[in-house]
C-alpha cells in the first residue's frame, strides 16, 4: 500500500473523503474540477487541497483560500490596530506578511517537501509526499513582476543579495527552507526561477529511517557502535540520496553527554543534541570588503573547541584533509560525500583538490553508500545499499542490499562481528563494558526496532535514560 492509498483509507476512515460536488467556478477557477477525478482531499486551517488527475492521467494540485477581506482590513491586521475575526482573515494577514506571496499556501502544507516555478507563466511544481518521485503541476502561476519580488524576498530570508548584478543566490531561509533563486534572463533562459526545499521543523532520527526500511536495526546498530566510538564516517552518494538526513540522523545517536561541532555552508543539520556548536561558512560579497570564512578555516577554528565529535555537512576540498588529521587525533568524525561507490570515493579523494595521502584512507572507518533506487512507474526509494570498511588497504563489504528481499545483509550479530574488524576496535575502544559484542549489537538493535515511529524528541529522551542506565552517565 502506498502512501496515496493510506491516505485515502485514513481520509475515508475520519470523513473527510474527496467531496462528492466539482470544485466550482466560484471557487475562483475557469474550469471545474469534475467530483470523480479528485483523487484526495484536505485541509490546512482554512485552506482545501485537492489532488486530482488531469485529461493526461497526470495528477495535479489545486488550491481553494478563503476568500480575501478588503486590503484596509488585512492592513489593520498586520499593523496590530485591528484583530482578525475568523481563520480567514487571521491567514490572509500572515500570508501577505510572509513574503511569500502566492507561494504560501504551499509552505504551510507539511505534505510538500519541495517547491519550483521555473520563470514567469509556468505553472509551479511541487514534490508531494503522498506521490512520491514525481513533480506535480498546480493550478498556479507568477507573473513576472511578483516572481521578482518573491525572488528578492527569499534571498533576504537567507541573508542573501539578488539583484541584477549578483543574479542568484542559495542559502537557508529564517523560516529553516533551502533555497536557490535567479533573478530575470541574466543566467537563466526562462526568466526568474525559484527552487525551495522544505525541511521537516523537527530533526530526522535513525528510527524515522528504520521505519522507512532506508535501513536494518542491525545495521543501524553497527552504525551506533562506531559513532559512540569517535570512528571517521563518510556518508557517499549522488544528489538528492538523502546523504544530509542519514548524516543527521547518524548525528542523533551520539551520546548526550558528548559535545559536537557542526560546520556546514547552509545549515541543514539539526539536532535535539544539548552540546551543540553550530559552525556556518561566510561567502565572499561582491563589492563588500568582507573576509570569507570557508569550511577549511572553520574546521581548524572548530579543533580548538573542545568538540568529542566534528560534523562537516558535506567535503568537497582540502577540509577533507583536516577532517582526516581530525580523526587521527581522537574526534569522531561524520561528513558526506558525492561519489557513487566506495572505490570512486576513493578515487576522488585521492585526486586533486584534496589530494588525501594514502597512509590517511585507512583512517576513514567506513563508507555507508545510499541511493535512490527507481521503481516501476517512477518513483523511488531511499536505501543504503553497502556499508564498506577499509582493511588493510582493500575494501570490504560489511553490509549489501538485497533487491529480492529489499534488505541489507547479514541480518545475524554473529556475522556482522565476523566481518568487521572496525566493530571489533570500536568495542575495545570502548572498554568492552560487559557481555558480549554480538550480545550487544542486538540489544541496540532491539532498542531501536522498538521505538520506530516514536516522535524524535522522545526517541532522544529515551537514548538520553539508555546511556544513564548502561554507564550510569547523567545526561
């Protein structure tokens, strides 16, 4: 079942099925939706969603808001002279102070994970979670004048400039969305375009992942174990594998009672962890004599903040090599990386510009590969696919996915503690503290099978009691 279909069984089963009228003309729309090609329907405070399938088989968006109160009144709102009588009024005063414009119905919307508009009288896209894998179309376009101006908007959110002169931009909103917008045909064919990333409010934790079969609690075990230990992780994959949230839900299971530096070039990383350093690159400003602090100066300055563990969101150039000498000195050390295999890992990090000295590979503890594996009709799903150790220069393979089984093997602790030589070290480092280590790699993986689906706060609540009733360690 997927999660169209959930959704529709969980819309029937609290009432809240696709209504049985078109959405009518009055709604503000030309053509009405005919009642059997709506496909799902909800709302958010005052405004309705319906997922439908157009004259192609293609499913789209459409949006019905409340009708609008006059300008004066919204203004009054806005200005605290007046407050809103209803939800109608209290949403248009917070959309037309937003700056998001017509965009807006779409941000507040949990179940859109992305937004586009791809120049002026295009129609926007988005990435739904109940279609997942495919960008819909909704009933919704910009004119020229009002991309522009959301455009600048954004940019603004994220600290950024965008103007003629600088015309595009990337970073993270105040609102916590990434974003990447260009301003009219200076570098885009289309006119003005707009790319923004939602990110959930609360933090990814590995359970979420579990829960989502991205992986197996034997391996997530695994993972811990190495974490706990101060090992060097790289995370590798293409764009869009999910390598950031894998990153930060690996993140998630470092001890309460460790102090950790994030640095990253837009802020994506976030933890519910209390001894948290959060470290973010300064780009260069045309025009402005303005020093740039990029993520090689901010891993050296991050060395002399007494971090247990160093996160860079993502290694590019010769940071990669002060990660390295990181690692080597005792921190844990956690970052992504694009490569599309361990060996092209490898490759890259041995090649200009980061130029990694061989006898600095063996360091890296192991490459945890994921993908996005395509599946019949378009869509796709996130899983990691190998997790590989470097022994004695050669690359071996701890756990593989099986696409028959869609699962990673072994699934046995006895065979998993056979295979790795960096699970039996991160044990001895340690202390060994009771039991065995196959005993103990299943109890961890019991204790996170057990609390998928708990809400990320009370999965760290309850690592939090686990490590103050192991080590008797007060968090």
């Amino acid at each position: 079942m997927n999660l169209l279909q959930k959704f529709f069984q969980k819309s029937r089963s609290t009432g809240r099925e696709a209504r049985a009228k078109p959405v009518a003309e009055e709604a503000g729309f030309v053509e009405p939706i005919d009642a059997g090609r709506i496909k799902g329907h909800y709302k958010v405070g005052p405004v309705e969603y319906y997922l439908y399938v157009d004259e192609y088989g293609f499913f789209r968006l459409r949006i019905v808001e409340p009708r609008e109160p006059p300008e004066d009144v919204i203004y009054d709102i806005i200005a605290g002279v007046k407050h809103p009588r209803g939800d109608a009024e209290k949403y248009h005063a917070r959309k037309r102070a937003s700056g998001y414009g017509k965009l807006y119905p779409l941000i507040i919307d949990d179940n859109i994970e992305e937004i586009t508009v791809d120049g002026p009288g295009n129609r926007v896209s988005v990435l739904h979670r109940f279609i997942p894998g495919y960008w819909i179309d909704v009933d919704l376009t910009l004119g020229e004048a009002e991309l522009d101006s959301i455009a600048i908007q954004l940019a603004r959110k994220a600290g950024r400039l965008l103007s003629l002169a600088t015309p595009y931009a990337e970073g993270i909103t105040s609102d916590g969305h990434r974003i990447a917008v260009t301003l009219g045909r200076e570098v885009t064919r289309h006119g003005t375009s707009i790319v923004l990333r939602k990110y959930p409010e609360k933090p990814v934790s590995i359970t979420d992942l579990l829960a989502t079969r991205v992986l197996t609690p034997i391996a997530a075990a695994y993972l811990w174990l190495l974490v706990e230990a101060h090992s060097f992780i790289m995370i590798i994959g293409s764009m869009g594998a999910g390598k950031t949230t894998l990153l930060q839900a690996l993140a998630g299971l470092i001890p309460p009672h460790h102090r950790i530096v994030t640095i990253e070039d837009t802020p994506e990383v976030r933890l519910y962890h209390r001894h948290w350093d959060s470290l973010v690159t300064r780009p260069r400003i045309p025009g402005e004599d303005i020093e740039e602090v990029d993520l090689e100066d901010l891993l050296r300055f991050a060395l002399r903040r007494r971090a247990d563990h160093v996160i860079v969101g993502e290694v590019r150039g010769r940071e990669a090599r002060l990660l390295a000498q990181a690692a080597a000195s005792g921190h844990g050390s956690l970052t992504t990386f694009h490569a599309d295999s361990p060996e092209a890992a490898i490759l890259r990090l041995r090649l200009d510009p980061i130029s990694l000295p061989p006898l600095f590979l063996r360091i890296i503890t192991a490459f945890v590969h994921i993908q996005r594996i395509p599946v019949v009709g378009g869509g796709f799903l996130r899983r990691v696919t190998s997790i590989t150790e470097i022994q004695d220069d050669e690359l071996v393979t701890i756990f593989q996915w099986k696409p028959e089984a869609d699962s990673l093997t072994p699934k046995r602790s006895e065979e998993v503690v056979e295979r790795s030589s960096a699970l039996r070290e991160a044990w001895v480092r340690l202390g060994m503290p009771g039991g065995s280590l196959e005993a103990e790699l299943e109890e961890r993986a019991r204790f996170l099978e057990e609390r998928i689906n708990h809400p990320g706060e009370v999965f760290y609540a309850s690592l939090a009691k686990y490590y103050s009733r192991k080590y008797g360690v007060d968090s």
